[in-house]
C-alpha cells in the first residue's frame, strides 16, 4: 500500500483564481458573494451568488467567452466546452504548472482522472429548445459532449491526453468527495501512481435559480450576512461554481520528482442516509457513519483530529444534521476546531467537497485555519463544538473534511500535515 | 440562350423573420462578404454566390494560420491533410451549410469529399438537382497492363486516375531501373527522355481506355504510335526515392492524330512540361468498315 500525498492545487473559485488569492480570502475571512447581474431580474427570488470572477462565460457561444489570457484556447478545444468545464480546464493547467509535471507525467498509463460535475444544465436545455426549433439535424454536433454529466471527464482526458484511469461522479454535493476518496484508493492500492482529481460546476441563472423552489437558497441580499453556517439565524446557502483541481501522487513518485507535498490524505469513508431524497437524515446517520469509516480507514481516532472543514451549508437542516453527526463522532469531551469556508466561498454543489480540501491542504502550508464566518449568534445546538469564528493560527496535524449530496450521500476526508 | 437565365439561378424558400435571425447568429463569425452572399442567395437563389458562401463557411471554422491557404484558390486542397478539418468540425461545416443554404445532406454523401473542389462540385450539384459529374475512375497496375502494350521493364505508371478531361498518373522511381546504373553511375538520375516517355504511356492509356469513335469503336492498342512533340522543358531532377505524378490533357483528338500536353511534378514542385506529344492511333474495328 502506497502512502497518498498532495502536490498540486489549481484554484478557479469565488474566493480567487490564484492560490495566494485564495489564501488571502481565507485568512482575512473576505468573501466572494456579490448580487449576480443574471440574478436581478424580477422573476428571480434569489439575488445572491459567489461567481468565479475574470472569466465570463455566460454566452452560449464559446467563442464569444473571455477569460485570463494565460488560457488562451483554439476553438477546436473550446467548442465542446461548456462554462464549468472551462473552469475545470483552467484549474487543471494552473495545478499541472504548479506542480512542475512534464507532458509525460501527464500523460501515461499510470496517470487518471477522476472528475465531479452534475453537467451543464443551461448547454442541456439550450441544446434541446434549440433541436425543437430548429431541427434535429440542425444543432451543434457537440451538444452533448459539452453539456451532459460527464462533460468534463470527455473534455480534460482528450485535452490533456490521458490514459489512466478515468471516469466522472454525480453524487450532487458529496460528488467531488467520492472522486476524491475513489482517486486515493487507486494510488495507495498501486493501480495508478498518480491522479488528477477535478471538480466543477457552472455558477449562472440556470444552474442557480431551480433551488430556490427547494427553499435551500438565502433570499438575502446583503452578500456580507447571506451565507451563515452555524448561525442560529441561518436562511439557506448562496450557490456558487468554479473548477477545483487536485493532483495526488504515491510516496515513490514524490521522492522521484523530489517535491514537496502540501499534506497527506490518511483516510476517507462513506455512507448513506437511506432517508430522503433531498433532506438530510435528522441524526446525521449517514454523515456520523461516513466520519466513523473514515477514521478507521486512515486509523486515527477521533481525538487526534485537530480541524473539521465541515459541509455546513448555512441551510437549517443541513447544518444542524452535521452539528448532531459531529457531536456522535466528537464525543469524548473535546471538540476539534470545526468551520464551514462556504460562508466565504458559497456553495458550489459537486465542487465544495474538493475545494474544501485544497483549502485543507493551504491550511497546512500557510499555518492557519480560517474561522467560521459571518456568525452573529451561534446555533445553539452547536454549543458544545468548537466553532471557531475566527482564523486560528494552527496547524493541526490531522484534518478532515465532510460533504453530504442530495440522496443522503455523505464522505468523510482525512487529511495528515506532512512535517510530522 | 434562354436556358441560361435558368441554370443561374434555383428556387430558394425566402426567409422568415425568425430563420433571418436564426441565420445572422450562426453566421456571425464569417466574414461581411460570406453573411451578405448567404442573404442575398436565400433571396435570388443566384448560383455565382456558391463559392463565396461556402469558402466563407469553411474559413470560419480553420485555425487563423491555416486561412490564408484558402485564398490562394487551390480547389485540390485536401480538407483533413492541407486543413485540418477533422470529423466533427465537418460536422459543423455541413450543419451551416444547410443551414445557410436551406439543403440537407447524407452522411453517405460526405464520404467521398476528399477536397475544396470535390465540395464545391458536390454542392453545386446538390443545389441544382443534377446529379453529381462522374468521380475519376482509379486503375492499379495490373489493369494498366492490361490497357497498354507496353510491359517491365518498360512501363513507367503504376496507378492511374482517369477523370474525363485528363489522366493522372504515378511512378515511384525505386532505384532498382536497369538504365539508372549508366544513368549515371553512382549518381542515378532519371532521365528526361523516360519522362516524356512515361507521359507518353498516359496519353496511349487515355486514349484506349477514354476514346471511342463516333460510332462506338475503341482505339487499337497496337496501332498506336509516338510521333512527336512541339517543346519539353525538364525543371527539376529527379531521384529514386521520389514520386513522379504524371498529367495529360489530350488538345485534339481527330482520327488518325491525338495532341496531349503533359506535365510531371514531384510533391507538388514542377519537374517537366510538354506540349503537343502527338500520337497516331486507329480504330479497332478495320476502318474500311
């Protein structure tokens, strides 16, 4: 069994586009919610999103999409883009770069990709008006390559030719957690020696505005206050999208290349709720279990866990399932230091879990861990966690990160600092 | 001619508002000259706006380097290998194509567009209800043997193409040739008189497999003879290892005289012309008949 380390980000979020930007929304607890253009029409309850900032994607056109020029791409890779596959396109370069791979790192056998998107709803829906309108034998032959579930596994395995093992998630808001768990096994059981793990959701009026009518968005249009995990007064989440990219690497590719890992990942567990479609268990059954396996699977015990990058939503019950779950797990007296970033960086759905923890991983290399933002009175049933509300500079030794998905489907990430 | 009005121009369904616009934004990234060309056919039909519509299509979808190849007019640019057009952005170039000019084509009937003037000619048959010219018809060696008289190690083409004003043909000049050991020794060039001698060999192909008389009669293979020609300039020598592409276009053909000029390149470069290599020839059948 192979350890599994972390030796690349690639960052293209509300809170930034760079990993010094990201950094530094972290630490400062600066937000990336604003009222979205798209969103301030009438008919749209919702005014708030956390959008990536610099690109704007929302033509249908691709062609017509800028962007930072350092990403400049010909229009055969562009046309069966969609706008979160852009952004997990960008990502994935910034985290190759970062990591000092060569091509032929890249792109070999032993190399894969495991990605997370629900699709681009707004490509789907525009792509199938447009057949009824127009014909069927008039649209954009690339329609669904660059639309459906899937897209950007389709697109990041051609464009940056890889061979290894590939395939997508769609485990709504745990998705990116099970790539990210699945992509660990399959370096520490030696099947692959290194992967790319990439997350990704488009942040536009399509993607947005159907949770309103779930009630699981805040109608709030104060972007300082909107997004409150934890907060007695918490209303719903404020959406957001992006492109995250990991790059984890077996313990003998790290000592070949000679780098310097961000962290380790010890550990993941899963489990369900086997409960409802889209409220989560009222105990947290499925997210307590995911936590349990976790930290069998990477044999620590629960005391040793030093922070939790919680899923917390800032929905009323959501928030409140994982407080119940964390309490189950985090039982013996002592409460690790526990925040939810998506006060800052919004909800990005198949994206949270894996931008969570590249936030872990800036945690350990930038020796801090950033408060729970935004709480003006503290739920009460999370009295007895340790909810920091602002950045500690620590560096605990073991992390761990939850997400929970539509379905009640939970993982549960565990992280170690790699100096100890 | 009144016929003429008529070949100009097809029956076109007008736009409505909506395809107008429909059609404005699928064609937004083509040039001025492509957009107002598509309009103006969908109003009057006229064919003469074809190859500006069409180009215009096709150079919206190249890379920007590759365009300007476009402009130089070649019809026999290649659209995978001179380019670039893969699969599915031929996809997108037919799409816009009906779209523009209010047509459907078959997937079958893309196979065979292998260049700029195979799409143009497809086109223009398909927009006026014809049917398509015949394609060039391709004859390996052993059907060459069969045509001519002539026999190895004395035969110089080793496919031929025959379209139905010219014939193609190739030789690959492997080094092994009997006469490129004097020709010169350690220095093997191929010779001009063999060159002129392999255009003469196209033009007896052409004229017994392309040639009938009047009242059906083929060109006797054995009453054919090289009687002579006007001027050659040889441009280029030429090595074994390098492909000789053969082409002759007959001038006349009036019994007993046939008058070719010819011209041999290697990878597109200019190795030899010919002008009036005129032959004898006779009918098949006894011309007393």
């Amino acid at each position: 069994m192979s350890r599994v380390f972390v030796t690349g980000l690639g960052f293209i979020c509300s809170i930034g586009n760079d990993e010094q930007t990201v950094v530094d929304h972290l630490r400062e607890l600066k937000h990336g919610m604003e009222l979205f253009p798209p969103l301030q029409v009438p008919e749209s309850p919702v005014k708030l999103a956390a959008p990536v900032k610099d690109f704007d994607v929302e033509s249908f056109d691709p062609e017509d999409w800028t962007y930072p020029k350092e990403y400049r791409l010909r229009r055969e890779v562009l046309r069966s883009f969609s706008p979160h596959v852009m952004y997990a396109y960008c990502s994935m370069k910034q985290a190759i770069e970062q990591a000092g791979l060569e091509e032929s790192d890249v792109s070999n056998p032993e190399t894969g990709l495991y990605t997370a998107s629900a699709g681009s709803s707004r490509f789907l829906h525009r792509s199938i008006d447009k057949m009824y309108k127009r014909g069927i034998m008039r649209c954009n032959p690339l329609n669904i390559v660059s639309s459906v579930a899937g897209t950007v596994s389709f697109n990041l395995v051609s464009n940056y030719q890889i061979q290894g093992a590939s395939t997508g998630f769609a485990s709504a808001c745990a998705s990116s957690g099970h790539a990210l768990g699945f992509a660990f096994d399959e370096v520490k059981r030696g099947r692959q020696k290194r992967m790319f793990v990439v997350g990704a959701e488009d942040c536009n009026f399509d993607s947005i505005v159907p949770f309103a009518v779930m009630r699981a968005l805040s109608l709030s249009t104060d972007p300082d206050s909107a997004a409150r995990p934890f907060d007695k007064n918490r209303q719903g989440f404020v959406s957001s999208g992006g492109g995250v990219t990991m790059i984890l690497e077996s313990e003998e590719e790290v000592q070949r290349r000679g780098v310097t890992p961000y962290g380790e990942i010890v550990g993941w567990g899963q489990a369900s709720d086997g409960y409802n479609v889209a409220i989560s268990h009222p105990d947290g059954r499925g997210l307590q279990n995911a936590m349990l396996s976790a930290l069998k699977d990477a044999q620590v015990t629960s005391e040793q866990i030093g922070y939790v990058n919680a899923h917390a939503p800032s929905t009323p019950i959501g928030d409140l399932s994982e407080v119940i779950a964390m309490k189950e797990v985090f039982n013996n007296g002592t409460s690790p230091m526990i925040s939810s970033t998506k006060a800052l960086t919004g909800h990005g759905l198949s994206l949270s879990s894996i931008l969570e923890s590249g936030i872990c991983m800036l945690n350990y290399k930038n020796g801090f861990v950033p408060g729970s933002a935004h709480i003006e009175e503290l739920m009460p049933e999370a009295e007895s966690l340790n909810i920091i509300q602002t950045t500690q500079e620590e560096k605990p030794e073991y992390m761990m990160s939850n997400s929970s998905g539509f379905g009640g489907a939970n993982t549960s990430l565990i992280f170690r600092s790699c100096q100890s | 001619m009144n016929s003429g009005i008529e070949s100009d121009t097809v029956a076109v369904a007008p736009l409505s508002d909506d395809e107008r616009g429909d059609l404005a934004d699928s064609l937004k990234r083509c040039s001025e000259e492509t957009r107002q060309a598509a309009f103006e056919f969908r109003e009057s039909g006229k064919l003469s706006l074809l190859p500006t519509i069409i180009l215009g299509i096709i150079e919206r979808f190249l890379e920007p380097e590759i365009r300007p190849k476009l402009k130089e007019g070649d019809g026999s640019l290649k659209l995978i290998d001179d380019l670039g057009i893969d699969s599915l952005t031929m996809m997108e170039i037919v799409v816009l194509v009906e779209e523009s000019l209010d047509l459907s084509i078959d997937n079958e009937e893309l196979r065979d567009l292998r260049t700029l003037d195979d799409v143009r000619v497809f086109l223009d048959a398909k927009i006026r209800n014809i049917p398509l010219p015949e394609k060039n018809k391709h004859y390996g060696v052993e059907a060459i043997l069969a045509a001519i008289p002539h026999h190895v190690p004395f035969l110089f083409l080793s496919e031929v193409s025959l379209g139905k004003n010219e014939a193609i043909g190739t030789y690959p000049i492997s080094g092994l040739e009997e006469f490129l050991k004097g020709h010169f020794p350690e220095n093997p060039v191929f010779p001009a008189s063999i060159m002129l001698e392999a255009l003469g060999q196209l033009a007896v192909f052409y004229l017994v497999t392309a040639q009938k008389s009047e009242s059906g009669q083929s060109v006797n293979p054995k009453k054919i003879l090289f009687t002579g020609c006007e001027a050659v300039r040889c441009q280029r020598i030429c090595v074994p290892g390098e492909t000789l592409t053969l082409s002759i276009k007959p001038k006349s053909i009036r019994h007993p005289i046939a008058k070719f000029e010819g011209k041999i390149t290697v990878e597109g470069e200019s190795a030899a012309w010919a002008e009036d290599i005129s032959l004898t020839f006779d009918w098949s059948e006894a011309t007393e008949a």
